[in-house]
C-alpha cells in the first residue's frame, strides 16, 4: 500500500508539472509567436526551403510513395533527386493532415498541420524541460527554464508556425537525452537517454557528436563514480537502448539502402558500432573488478568504436559534404551561414549564440559551490554543456541544443535571485530587485547588442532582400505562377535557381533540376553552372537539361551570389535586362518580381 501510494504521488507531481509549469509557458509562447509572425501566418508564407520541401515529401508520401523511398522525383528528371531525410519527422505531419482532409481538402489540411504541428512539439520540448529541470533543479527553476525558452531566439525560432523541418524535434531529443543523464533512476535514465539518442540520430546524424559526448560522460561518471553512476548500471542501459533501438528505426525507415554507405544518415556501419559499443561496457560491467579494469575496458571499446566508425568509410570522418564539386561547395555549401562556424556569422548571430552563456556558467559556478554533494552532476554538465556550445561554434545551426543545455542552470540564477529579492524588507528595493532578476536574461543580449558595431547597411540590405523575397514566395505569386503555365500549355520543367525550387514544387506542378539538398549534387552544379556560364554554354545545359522555362527572382541573395562572381552569365546578364536570343520574356502582371522565360 505505501508502495501505491508513492507511485500515485509522483503521478500527481508530473500531472501538476505539465498543468502549472509546460502548459502555461506553453500559452506565453504562442503569444510570443503570435505577436512576431501573425502577418506570415495569415499570408501563409513558409521560412524556409527546407519547410517548404518536407511538405512536399508529406504530399508525395500521402499520394502513393512508398514508405521507404524519399527520392524527390520532380527533380532532376526523370531519375530524382535521392533525399537523406527521416520518415519519423514525416508522421506527425501526415497525421494532422489526414485528420483534417476530410473536413477542409487536403490544401488547407497541409496549411494547418505545418501551423500546428511546430506547436505541438513545442509543447513536447516544454514538457521535457520542466520534467527535466524539476528533477535536477526544483518546481521553480523549472518554471524559469520553461520561461526562458520563447525568448531564447535559438529556439523558439525553430518552432515558429510553418516551420515543419526536423530542427526541433532534434532539441526535443537532447532535452530528453539530458533528462535520462541526470534522472535519479539509473536503469531507467540509460534507457530514456539511450532511445532519445537513437531517435535524434535516425532523424538526423548531426545529433552524432552529441550522443558519442553523453556516452563518453556517462563513462567517466562510472569511472569517477559520480553519485548515480557508481555501478555501471545508466551507461550499460544507455549504450544498449541506443544499440536497440537505432537498430529497429534503421529496419523501420531505412532497410532497402542494405550495406550502402551513407555519411548523412544512419547506415549499417554506424549500426555496427553501437552494438560494438554495447556489447563493450555491457563485457566490462561483467567482468571489470577495479577501476584500472574499468577503465581498460571502456578505452578498449571506445577505440573498437572508433575504428569501426572511420575504417568502413573514411570518406566520412571529415563530414557528409566533403565530396561535393568544387562549384556547388563554393557557391552552395559556403554561402549557408547556419552551416559555418561561429567567426563566419554576423554579429547578430553571434549575439544570439553566447547571450545566455555568461549566466549558464554563473549558475553551474553557484551549483558547484551551493549543493557540494551533487557536484558530480555539475561536472557532468558543464562538461555536456561545453562540448554542445563547441559543436554550435563549429555549425552555426546546432545552436539550438546548445542553448537547450544553457537555460537549466541560467534558470537556477534566476530563482537564487528571486528569493534574496523576497528576503527584502524594503518593499521598493523589492520590487526593483524582482524586476531585475526577471529581467537578467534579457541584460547579456541587450548589453552585447549595444557594444557591436553597426550594421545599417547591411540591416537595410538584408531588409530589402527580405521584401523582395516575400514578394517572390507569396503563395498568391506562387498559385499565380502555376496558373500561368496551365494556360500556357506544353512542358513545365523549370531551370530555376535552389532556393526556389521547394517553392515551385509545393506550390505548382512544375519540376525543377535541383534544391539546396546535397545529395543531388550533380544536379545542383548544373544549375549553377547555368547560371554563371556565357549564354552559349548556359543553353547547352538548358538542351541537355530538357528544361523548358527559366526562372528566376532579381535581388535576393542567391540570384545576387551568382550575379557577383560571374558579371558576365546568365544571372547577371537577365538581372540587367539583357535580352538573350534562344529566350523568350514571359510578361505578366500576376507574376510580380519573379521574371520568367521560355526557352525558344
């Protein structure tokens, strides 16, 4: 009976959890993204290509596609453009949406799951917060976390409203991999970071680091016997969930691609080295009687690891886009600033990466020195903490996870801060000590904001780029576009530059030859080619290529790239209006900025 009775309890402390602290953080977020994006949501203007095309993988999927193939076939045709994107991120779209298509067709049934879907899982990442902050922090300081997250601009911009692409389930899955480090129950916290790590990595391998950098902790926190950790029991769990169940995702969502060696994906050579993982510390939990066996054991299988990792595909070891031509790393790869390190954003990026990390530290330096006990857990994470900021220093998009980490012990400053304000006597002292701490989050982004120095200009380049942008991808431009073609008649295949092929595909029934997506590559160097060669050699890529319009939007930052390195191609060429004898001008009030042309 007392035994139901403290199960019951702790049901009615989770249940309390999510009603008073995820939900209610919850309700402030939507009010934060209601009020920075409701003209985007009532024009229904995605953020992103990557958006744009997950929806497009949804359609196909829905319509007829086989579960298992993701291949694009309205690019590059007629063989397609192979695609390493995960089907988990795919079925909670597809569920909303076949909900809905009976009620409202299946155009607004789309509309509405890309707007409801990000919110949803923002709920989820709130939950995974709170639960994993309450256990390591307290009631209060789980409330601050869930708090901070809508203004923390790393996150809860990959949780805006259309933006269905698979960087917030992945902080989704480093807060719940977090929660199984530190969760009091060693077996069951192996296991919940164990599967988080298998999920993040089956929806993207770039969590990779990540998940190796928790197991490596996991196994210094047995060797120095943090207090949890003393038996060997979390990493030997963790390490055999995360062997498992990567296992049946790759059979799941991946089983056709056999032995093919992928490096952007999980392949069998990265199946192997999980279970080579786990059968290691599983051999050393065994048969390890001291530290020294220990730790001869867990180094033994680290190296095993490793070189299964690097022999069966060394072309990996240095990323998944090291075999790209020449062209496409150059004027593809280089020009996506969320892939390139810290010193290759602007400052306003910067700002957003390390805002919060002046904190982070204070409160880990106050943990350590407030709760003594526990500082095997403060080690832990500020090690976990120091390898995520890394990451996000070396790719800019992994910013998100790093931030995830930082909010825990930044919300224990300000709950420190919150109950000296109320030991106040003064009550005007109060006040003004409570508004502060509230505020301190805000002081890091607002100070460094005001010591950077200025970029008007470019502020104002960015702003116009941006309208003339919107102005290109409006659905009612887009709807217009795709219209015009059907009077026109005749073939539709599109040379358009990357970034707008998503667009087109959602949007049109055109086919396009290539998107910002690398494994096409051969495909995309074409299209670039195209667009910085003389007209005579763009109209043999054109004839080889079958394409039977040229598209393009003036002014935006791809267009401006290729316009800038090649002054005397194609994009240049158009972009001063010159006129190009094997291209006919398409002239249309309904197409707005785009400029079209059919090839004679």
């Amino acid at each position: 009976m007392p035994q139901a009775e403290g199960m019951a309890l702790r049901a009615q402390e989770r249940s309390g959890l999510f009603a008073r602290v995820a939900l209610p953080t919850w309700l402030f977020s939507l009010l934060v993204l209601g009020t920075v994006s409701w003209r985007r949501v009532l024009e229904m203007r995605f953020q992103d290509p990557d958006d744009l095309l997950r929806m497009v993988e949804v359609r196909d999927w829905l319509n007829g596609q086989g579960w298992f193939d993701v291949t694009q076939y309205r690019m590059n045709v007629p063989e397609g453009a192979p695609m390493h994107w995960s089907r988990l991120v795919d079925l909670p779209i597809a569920f909303v949406i076949e909900m809905l298509r009976p009620f409202v067709g299946m155009a607004m049934a789309e509309i509405v799951a890309a707007a409801i879907v990000p919110l949803l899982t923002l709920l989820v990442l709130l939950s995974v917060v709170a639960r994993f902050v309450d256990g390591l922090l307290g009631r209060r300081a789980a409330f601050f976390a869930c708090l901070m997250v809508p203004i923390t601009l790393s996150v809860i911009l990959q949780f805006q409203v259309y933006r269905v692409d698979h960087h917030a389930w992945q902080m989704v899955c480093a807060g719940a991999m977090m929660l199984g480090v530190f969760l009091p129950v060693a077996r069951r916290g192996g296991t919940i970071a164990g599967v988080s790590g298998a999920i993040w990595l089956t929806i993207s391998l770039e969590g990779l680091p990540m998940v190796v950098g928790t197991l490596t902790a996991l196994g210094l926190g047995w060797l120095l016997q943090r207090k949890g950790d003393r038996d060997g029991t979390r990493i030997e769990s963790a390490a055999l969930s995360l062997a498992l169940t990567t296992s049946l995702l790759w059979l799941a969502t991946r089983l056709p691609q056999g032995l093919e060696i992928w490096c952007d994906a999980v392949s069998a050579y990265h199946l192997a080295t999980f279970a080579a993982a786990a059968l290691g510390i599983w051999l050393t939990r065994t048969l390890a009687r001291g530290p020294l066996t220990r730790f001869a054991g867990l180094a033994i299988s680290g190296s095993v690891c490793a070189l299964l990792l690097a022999v069966p595909a060394p072309q990996c070891v240095t990323g998944a886009f090291n075999d790209l031509p020449p062209l496409v790393h150059r004027y593809w790869y280089e020009q996506i600033s969320e892939g390139l390190p810290i010193w290759r954003q602007d400052w306003s990026r910067i700002v957003t990466m390390v805002a919060l990390l002046p904190i982070s530290v204070w409160g880990l330096v106050l943990l350590w020195r407030t709760r003594r006990e526990e500082r095997g857990d403060w080690a832990m994470y500020g090690g976990l903490l120091g390898l995520a900021v890394a990451i996000s220093w070396l790719v800019a998009r992994a910013d998100g996870v790093a931030m995830i980490l930082a909010i825990a012990p930044a919300s224990y400053v300000v709950d420190r801060l919150l109950s000296r304000a109320r030991q106040l006597s003064i009550a005007p002292l109060r006040i003004l000590a409570t508004t502060s701490a509230i505020l301190l989050p805000f002081v890091p982004l607002l100070l460094l904001n005001s010591l950077i120095p200025s970029e008007d200009t470019h502020e104002a380049i960015r702003e116009r780029t941006a309208e003339r942008e919107e102005d290109c991808l409006a659905p009612t431009r887009l709807h217009a576009l795709g219209a015009l073609l059907d009077q026109r008649g005749g073939g539709r295949n599109i040379m358009a530059p990357l970034d707008l092929g998503p667009a087109l595909l959602f949007s049109t029934d055109a086919t396009v030859l290539a998107s910002s997506h690398h494994r096409n590559k051969i495909a995309m160097n074409d299209v670039i080619r195209f667009w910085m060669a003389s007209p005579a050699l763009a109209r043999q890529i054109v004839e080889a290529r079958r394409s039977d319009y040229v598209l393009f939007c003036p002014g935006i930052s791809e267009p401006r790239t290729y316009a800038g390195a090649a002054p005397q191609g194609m994009m240049a060429r158009l972009s001063k209006g010159e006129r190009i004898d094997w291209l006919e001008p398409v002239r249309d009030p309904r197409l707005g900025g785009l400029r079209l042309y059919q090839v004679r």
